[in-house]
C-alpha cells in the first residue's frame, strides 16, 4: 500500500482550491469586461432570446452606470477646490448618483437589451430559405449554414484572403471578431427599434447630439464600405473632411452663431480663449456695422487688456461705418502684438484649458477598459496615455492659434492695402480688397487651414474628431441655407427617428461589415452588445 504525505495532499488541495480561485476571477472579469473571440450563443427559442437580452440589458446598464460615475467623479475632483468645503460631499454624490448616470445606464441597458432580443429573435420569426445560392444579404462569399461566422480585423489589400496558420482557440480568439451571421434587415431593424426607444431616456438637450453622432457613425460605415467595394482611396480623407468642416464651424461661429447650439457656441467661445464680447462685436459690425458700447467696456475693463491699444482701435473702427469686422486687438486684448505674443500665449492658454478633458480621455480608457494590460505594465500604459495627451492639447492649441492667426493677418493685409496710395503698383480695387479680407467668405477660408493641426494629433483619433465636428457642421449648414435658424424642433419623434436611422446603418454594418467601422466605435458596441 502506499499512503500519500499530508503535506503533499495539502499543498495539491491548495493548488486545486487556487485554479478554483484564479477560475472565479475571470468568470467575474468577463461579467464585467467581455474577451476578444467570445463565442455566439445559441439560443432556440424566444423565451431564451429574452433572458439572454435581460441578463445582457442588466450587465450593460451596470457597465455604463460604472463608467459614467467614474468619469464624473474625475471632473468633480478637477473642480473641487473652487467649491466651498461644505457642498463638496454633495457634488460628489451627485456625480455617482446624479440623475445623469441613471439615464446614461438605462439609456444603453435598453438599447443593449432591446436589440439582443430582435437580432435574436427574428431569425426564428423568419427563418432563412434553405438555399445554396448566396443570400443578398450576407457578405460576398458566404452562404447559408453556419450559424456564425469569424472576420479577421486586419484585412489585406489583395481582392483574395491570405491563409493564415492554424492556431489554438485562445491564441486565434485574440485575432478575430466573432458575430452572428445575420440578415441586413434583422440587424437594421433591431438597431432602429432599441435606438429610437433608448434614445428617449437622456435629456431633451443631449437627444439630438447622440442622434447626430449615430447618423454619421452609420453613414462613415456605409462610405467606408461603399469605397472597399469600389476600390476606392482618398489620401488624407479625414484630414480633408475635418478641414472643411471646422471651416463650416468657423464661419458659423463669427458670422452666424445663432445657427450652432448655443452649449456648442459657449464651448467654442470657451475654446478659444476669445472674449465673448469681442465675437459680439463682431457679429453686430459684420451685420449693422455698428456695435454696442457695452461690450466694449467690458472688453476695456478686464484685466488683461491694454487699455490704451484696444480703446484707439474699436473708436477709429466705430466712426467709420463701412469697417464690416472686429479689430484683433479685441480678439487677443492681452497681447500688443499678434505675431510676436499672441501665437505663444494663445497656445498655452487653449492646451492648459483642455488638458483636464483630454487627460480623462486618454487616462481613464486604459484603467478602465484594459484593466489587465493596465496591471501588467502600468509605466508603458502612463506614459502612452501621458503622449496622448499631450498630442491632443498641441492638436487643439494649433488648431486655435492658426485661425486667431489667419484673422489677425487678414485684418492686418485690409488695413494695408485700403492705405495703399493709387499710383502703387500693389494697389488693388477696394471692392476686391474687400472680398479677400474682410466679405463673409473670409471667414471660412482660413477654416479649412486649421486641418493641417490634425498633423500633430495621432492618426488613429484624426477620422474620431471629424465624425465629431461632422453633424455640428451640418446642422449649421442646414439652418443657414433653409432659414431655419435654432434648428428643427421635431421634438421626440424627431430626435428618436433621426437615432434609429443613424442605429440602423451602424448595427447593419457592425453585424455582417464590423471593419468598416471605427476602432473606437467596434470596440465599444463589441462590449455591450458581444457577437450575438
């Protein structure tokens, strides 16, 4: 007989008990954070399609309440000492448990479940012909059998796959995006439903902007797969288009803010370190050539300003009544010189105003969203997150210093040329010189230059940032060119049938077309709603 130490049986039973353990923990992580490669779930009925929405819907909601609480609370620290000592509990609190956390978890927990039952649900309310041809709904190449399918997130540039070496489930799960296979009108129509039903749990204010970012998310899938198709490619795309749309901003902002939203026209204003007033004053001089005297005593007052510089120049611009634009010296009253002072101080004051948003935006994603990796190397993690921040506050204090930039040189080059004698040889007509410098459209000219900022911003958020500015664009470009100015009031169906549309070419394309989507926008509908 042979009898078995007790230490040795202990120390296998705690061996055991530690798997056992170290097993536990990554069920819990996977309730909470979903792996690359989860496998479809296979469900055979509706009463099973409706708990697996429920179970999904709850962790959703509770991954969102998470997420949002932890992003107010870092803004509440940030502002906490301009806060007096005895309401700080309170505005802690309320940024845990604030009304806004609550309609942001139930918000996505609707929509998460909502469409976890339809794209589940109506494949057995309609079932698929059996048929070997290939379905005009499914990818080129596939056909109906399997129950799901697998895509590889890199693809080639070839029209043919390349084989790949076959690797152990793990290793080939990090590589792959598992999703249902599914007919287009299934994911369009379940994405519709629980968009245009979640929507209705934010605020009125934040409706239409979550709208607005869905429909061009749908629509940058669609293009993106529209032009792999065609074999398409535009060098410097994202570039191009945020250029053009930062110009539309631009304009709208100086020479028609009343057709941005007015929390988007603050921000901007805020941005740009520009007195408020100084953009009324423009904004007055532009239209009646005329401005109001408050403003610029306020302007005058502030503590910054070189009174004496600022005080000559807006009395010599209000006694002429043809002048149609704000002097810069009211743009930048704290600095003489716009080539000298202005840029450097610009850039400072714009990257120190953004470093607390573009700190929570780099630093909160890797803690939160990549916990693991986060643990296993936090220096490299810091410091990659610390690089992109300081990418983004470049991005933006470029971006303001090249238009502050353009505006001062375009006041500088009107004054210039409208003194030039007759008999110069640079002398140009008044009405021409007028049109180049001063007339509406240079105002959105020098917004296309401030593209080149999205240089110094990493290649990956440059495509991010113009879907960003993309509806704000086009909403001021339809209110300007219909006269509809504040916007459509459509009210709730507008705003929920404008979510749906947009919800509906995003889970079309995430479910049979996943690359053609951003990173950022697979990676997150990837963790709420997983392959099925």
């Amino acid at each position: 007989m042979y009898f078995t130490p007790r230490r040795a049986m202990a120390s296998f039973e705690n061996l055991v008990a530690l798997a056992n353990h170290q097993e536990r923990l990554k069920e819990a992580r996977k309730m909470v954070w979903r792996v690359r490669g989860e496998p479809v779930v296979e469900l055979p009925d509706l009463e099973a399609c409706l708990k697996h929405a429920s179970l999904g819907g709850f962790r959703s909601a509770t991954l969102a309440f998470n997420i949002r609480a932890a992003f107010n609370l870092i803004l509440a620290f940030i502002r906490i000492r301009r806060v007096p000592k005895n309401q700080r509990l309170a505005i802690l609190g309320r940024a845990i448990f604030g009304s806004d956390t609550w309609r942001f978890a139930a918000m996505l927990g609707t929509f998460t479940s909502v469409y976890k039952f339809l794209i589940n649900a109506l494949p057995l309310l309609f079932p698929p012909a059996k048929s070997k041809d290939n379905s005009p709904f499914l990818e080129d190449g596939e056909c109906d059998g399997p129950e799901h399918t697998t895509l590889e997130v890199s693809l080639t540039n070839g029209g043919h796959r390349r084989r790949s070496a076959r690797l152990s489930l793990s290793a080939h799960a990090q590589q792959v995006i598992v999703r249902k296979k599914t007919r287009r009108w299934h994911a369009a129509l379940a994405g519709a439903v629980a968009g245009g039903l979640a929507v209705l749990f934010e605020k009125r204010g934040r409706r239409i902007t979550i709208g607005q970012q869905m429909f061009v998310r749908g629509l940058q899938g669609s293009f993106n797969a529209f032009t792999t198709r065609r074999n398409i490619s535009i060098p410097h795309g994202d570039i191009i288009l945020f250029s053009l749309v930062s110009a539309q901003v631009l304009y709208a902002s100086f020479v028609r803010p009343d057709s941005l939203p007015a929390g988007y026209r603050a921000w901007i204003i805020r941005a740009s370190q520009v007195p408020p007033e100084a953009i009324q004053i423009n904004h007055e001089m532009i239209h009646t050539h005329t401005f109001n005297t408050e403003n610029l005593d306020k302007i005058l007052t502030s503590p910054v300003c070189h009174i004496a510089r600022a005080f000559a120049i807006l009395l010599t611009y209000s006694q002429v009544p043809t002048n149609r634009h704000c002097p810069c010296a009211a743009l930048h009253p704290g600095q003489t010189s716009c080539l000298k002072e202005m840029p450097i101080q610009r850039f400072l004051d714009v990257a120190w105003f953004m470093l607390p948003v573009y700190g929570a935006l780099h630093f909160l994603p890797p803690i939160l969203f990549r916990t693991t990796a986060f643990m296993r190397n936090p220096t490299r993690m810091l410091l990659k997150a610390l690089m992109g921040t300081a990418k983004s506050c470049t991005f933006l204090g470029v971006y303001v210093v090249i238009y502050q930039a353009s505006i001062c040189a375009r006041s500088n080059f009107h004054e210039f040329f409208s003194t030039l004698p007759v008999t110069s040889w640079m002398h140009l007509p008044q009405w021409l010189v007028d049109f180049l410098f001063v007339s509406r459209a240079s105002y959105w000219i020098p917004g296309v230059a401030t593209g080149l900022s999205m240089f110094a911003e990493e290649k990956k958020r440059r495509a991010e940032l113009a879907m960003y500015v993309l509806p704000k664009a086009l909403e001021s470009l339809w209110n300007i060119t219909t006269g509809k100015v504040g916007g459509i009031r459509a009210g709730k169906p507008g705003e929920a049938l404008l979510t749906a549309l947009g919800m509906a070419m995003v889970m079309s394309t995430y479910q049979n077309d996943p690359q053609h989507l951003s990173g950022l926008v697979r990676r997150i509908l990837y963790q709420f709603i997983g392959p099925n």
